[in-house]
C-alpha cells in the first residue's frame, strides 16, 4: 500500500492479463479477520467511505491519477483497511466490503493513469478479493472493467477480451447503467479483435441498456449516457480502420459532453478526436483541437495526458513550415517542457 513502492511495479507488462479469480470461485469467501480492535463500524462508516470515494473519484477526474492517487492510498491505508478489520453487524461489513473494493477499483484506475500498470493490476485483484468477500458481483464487474480497460489501453486485445466476456456474463443480476458500460467496453474488445458483428452486436445492447439505465449508486461508476455511447461508437470505429466515422462520432461525443467534462477527460478525449482529424489530413482542424488539448493541459497531472502531448508533437513535427503548426508546436514546448523536442 506504500506509493513510494510503486515503481518497483514496472509499467509495460501485463501478467494478470487473463489470470483473475473467477467469480464462482471468490463469491462469500471471507478476506479479512477481525483483529479485536475496540470500536464497532456502522452504517455511518459505510457512508463516510463511500462519499470520501465519490469525492476522491471527483478530484481524479478533475486533476488526473499523478494527483490522486497517493492520497487515495493513504485513506484505504489508513481509513478503509482499519475499518475492515473492525467488528460490526454481517450487513454493514458486506457493505464496507462493497465500497472497500470500489475504492481498490478506483486506485487501480489512478495508477493506469499515473502510468503505474503493475500497481493498477494489483488494486484491481484486490478489488476483485473484497468484491467477492461482500457477494456483491456489481463490484467484481466493476473491477473486471478497470482490467479490460487498461488491456484496451495498452493494445492487449486478447486479455481485454477475456475480462469483457468474464464482467458480462457475471452481470446478468447487476444494474442496467454497469451492464451498458460492460457492453460498450465488450464492444470495443470485440472490435479489437476483429469481430464486427459481435462489436456492432453489443453496442446495440449497451444502447438497450443505457435505455433502461438510471444513475448508478455506486460511489465510481457515473450515467452511462448518449455521449458514453458515442465514445464506444468512435472507437470500435477506429478499430475497423473507419477514421472518418470515429472522427464523426467524437464530435457528436464532445457536442453531448458541454457542461459535463472534467478537465483530464478533455485532454484525453480531444486529444484523441485531434489525433484521428490529423490522420484524415485535416490539420488545420486538428490544431484547433490540440490548441484545446493545451489551454487544459497545465491544469492536470496524467502521464495519459503526457502521451497525448508526446503523440501531437511527432505529428506536428514534419509540418513546421505550416504557420498553424509551428506556433502550436511552440505553444506546447511553452505548455509541456521536456515532451517536446527542442
């Protein structure tokens, strides 16, 4: 639980790819003991932990996993595994069981982010161990899903696979909102694996859920909505070499997402649309859209956000004669320092 430990988690390899418990095999297994301490935890614990992640998922959104992600560590140390170990009645230790192990997500998403791959994966076990000590399979999804979402990122389609086909069929009892979100991450496997009909398939499916979904009470899974579709749409797009479409589908995405964005999912999200409208060779649109990337940028600490830095300057980089392009290349050397050749 250490974060000054985390870089001996290397960043590049994946070994839990595949390997997480099944859901069979963790469900009602207990995960911690009671170790005699003097207080009791009660349902006002739960609610205290569950509100401090929701904010703790807040503030990642906002200012990115490099920021968060220590302090987050420091109240499951400190806070949440206390807690655990504390006596109180069967409901409310499942129940602390079931926020512990989203708070263990929610680490684990920080740390992808901070660019802490091996860390990631062993908050995500974790998550897994707690979800199944509560019996709560909503949970174990929602781990499930923060695996198949850094597979996805580091273009292991395989394990990515395996983890979406693993959260769908344990989702049968979980909520219409984590049910489309497993759907449209399936989807997005599925394309990356080359299957189109079962890509299309799902998004349909994530599309009738989202229909059904109401806003998750989950403390770190949000409304899967028309503009969370989308976002599934441009990439299984992408991944069947439809630039144009993806392009298409992310400028829908950002028109639905006004007023909603937190600051680390624009430079994310634009850095990407950039990206795939510079590909299509409209580069004077694509500057526009980095200059975006750059106005948000200082704000956050992502090493996401770093590579979509580092992924605009080796495309600008041939086009330096272009007036748009130099002026933005040395706005990012102004922004970035060090991201960006001399």
């Amino acid at each position: 639980m250490d974060p000054s430990r985390r870089r001996l988690l290397g960043a590049g390899f994946f070994p839990a790819a595949g390997t997480f418990p099944a859901w069979e095999d963790i469900d009602g297994r207990a995960a911690v003991a009671q170790d005699g301490t003097a207080w009791r935890i009660g349902e006002g614990d739960v609610s205290a932990v569950t509100d401090m992640t929701r904010r703790l998922s807040d503030f990642d959104y906002e200012f990115g996993g490099r920021i968060t992600h220590a302090m987050a560590v420091a109240f499951l140390t400190h806070t949440v595994i206390p807690d655990l170990s504390a006596p109180g009645t069967e409901a409310v230790r499942k129940a602390m069981l079931s926020v512990a192990s989203e708070l263990s997500y929610l680490i684990g998403y920080m740390a992808v982010d901070a660019g802490l791959h091996g860390a990631a994966q062993q908050y995500y076990l974790q998550a897994m161990e707690w979800a199944g000590a509560a019996s709560d399979p909503g949970a174990y999804c929602l781990a499930l899903h923060g695996v198949g979402s850094q597979a996805l990122q580091l273009g292991h389609g395989r394990a990515a696979l395996r983890a979406a086909v693993a959260a769908r069929s344990t989702a049968v009892s979980v909520e219409p909102n984590l049910r489309a979100f497993i759907a449209g991450q399936h989807a997005r496997a599925s394309a990356l694996a080359g299957d189109r009909r079962e890509a299309l398939s799902l998004l349909k499916e994530a599309e009738r859920e989202m229909s059904r979904a109401e806003p998750s009470g989950r403390a770190v899974v949000g409304h899967y909505r028309e503009a969370t579709l989308e976002l599934d749409i441009a990439q299984v797009a992408y991944a069947f070499k439809d630039i144009e479409g993806s392009v298409a589908s992310l400028k829908r995405y950002s028109d639905l997402q006004r007023g909603r964005w937190k600051r680390r999912r624009k430079v994310l999200d634009r850095g990407t649309l950039a990206e795939r409208q510079f590909r299509l060779g409209h580069l004077e649109e694509a500057c526009a859209t980095w200059r975006q990337v750059l106005a948000d940028y200082p704000h956050i600490k992502s090493a996401r956000a770093d590579q979509r830095i580092v992924s605009m300057g080796r495309a600008l980089r041939p086009h330096l004669r272009n007036r748009l392009a130099r002026q933005l290349y040395e706005r990012g050397r102004e922004v970035a320092p060090g991201l960006l050749a001399v």
